[in-house]
C-alpha cells in the first residue's frame, strides 16, 4: 500500500516528471486530468485554483498545490508525514482559512451530529503527536452559516494528539463545501486551515496537521 507523502512539497508532492514516472511504474499512482476550483485568498476574494489530482490507493492528495504555496482543495484524509525520510514539516496556513473566524471559541461536546472532523497534530521535526492542545474548528452548516455560534467550538487533543468533533451536515459556501480548522493558542505558530469536502454529501474528513514552535519559543512539551 503506497505510504502517505508529504504535504510541504515533498515526494509525490514536488511535481517533478520523474517522481510522477517512478511512482506511475510502481502502480501507486492513478493521475486524473488538471480541474479547476473556486476557492479565496486571504482577504476573501474568490480566486480560480487549478490543480492536478492523484490517487495513491484511496487516498488523494494534490500535486503542486502546496509546493506553490497556494492551496484551496484538501483531500478527505491530509497526510502530513514524510514516509521516505520520517520529517514532519509544519503545516502551511491556506488561503481562506481564516474567513470568518472568531478567536476564543468555547469548548465543546458538539457541534450537532451528521458529519465529523478528526485528526491528528504533531509537532513539527520529531513527528510526536500533541496532546492537551485545543483546536477550533467552525463551518457552514444545516443549521447556518459560519458566524452562527452553534457552528464553532473547540475541543482538546488527547494523548494521542487525536482530535474529533461531531458537526452538523456540512453546507456549500461559495459553491464549496468546506470546514475551518485553526490553532491560535501560545506556544505553536497560529495555523488556519480550509479543507474542501469531496462531496457535500461526505460524512467524514480526517485532516492530521504539524505545529511549528512559535518564534522564539521552544514549544509546549507533548
């Protein structure tokens, strides 16, 4: 089974023609046709993102998206590991992830039911999960928009770094279904992320993600 490759650009994410080569002749690899997405930059205007897809057994991760640094389509499971050299670079910041956020987001014990977000979070170097962090997470729901209160909360990882949050069916936001995930707390670098469901009628999305110490910090101890 082809292992999950890195998210800061690296092996299957780099774009080179001989890593795609390589990986086509193993069989790891069912490239798809480049497709165009609508997603928003930073201050929330809508931007046409094009990217390549592939499926590295049922798993899709995207190529030269992040390697570009522009990243606006996340798959169902985000891989944040690299398998060749077992480094774990911190996860980027997305364009949009921070649309409509609010700090201090009271934790909860959901967020309705229908859908759930989970994940992992490490630290950035070692790979070691981090527990006791929190995580907030908001989106577009059944039950309203992202600034409807009942659609954000926090919750804690637990030893295994593992977080999860059950949510209300996920709604389209501009023509996109998508949820927000942040880390804002001292200690690790603010992180906003906006992963894009599949399909609006997904009922799940593990989305793992790394923590970089904040500048001049060492970092909260896991």
């Amino acid at each position: 089974m082809a292992q999950p490759m890195d998210f800061a650009g690296r092996g299957f994410l780099d774009g080179t023609d001989k890593t795609m080569r390589r990986a086509e002749a193993r069989g790891c690899l069912r490239p798809c046709r480049p497709k165009s997405f609508l997603t928003s930059d930073e201050n929330g205007e809508d931007q046409i993102m094009t990217v390549t897809i592939i499926h590295p057994n049922r798993r899709i991760l995207l190529l030269g998206a992040a390697s570009a640094g522009v990243v606006g389509l996340l798959p169902r499971h985000l891989a944040t590991a690299s398998a060749q050299t077992g480094v774990h670079a911190p996860t980027q910041t997305m364009p949009g992830g921070a649309n409509n956020y609010m700090p201090g987001a009271p934790l909860v014990e959901n967020l309705g039911t229908g859908f759930v977000a989970s994940g992992i979070v490490r630290k950035a170097g070692s790979g070691e999960p981090l527990r006791n962090l929190r995580i907030q997470i908001w989106a577009a729901t059944d039950r309203g928009g992202e600034r409807e209160p009942s659609n954000r909360g926090s919750v804690m990882t637990d030893a295994n770094g593992r977080y999860r949050l059950d949510i209300s069916p996920i709604v389209p936001q501009f023509g996109q279904p998508h949820i927000h995930i942040a880390y804002d707390d001292p200690g690790f670098a603010t992180l906003f992320l906006r992963p894009v469901l599949n399909s609006r009628h997904d009922k799940s999305m593990a989305v793992d993600f790394v923590l970089a110490p904040a500048a001049g910090n060492a970092g909260k101890s896991s």
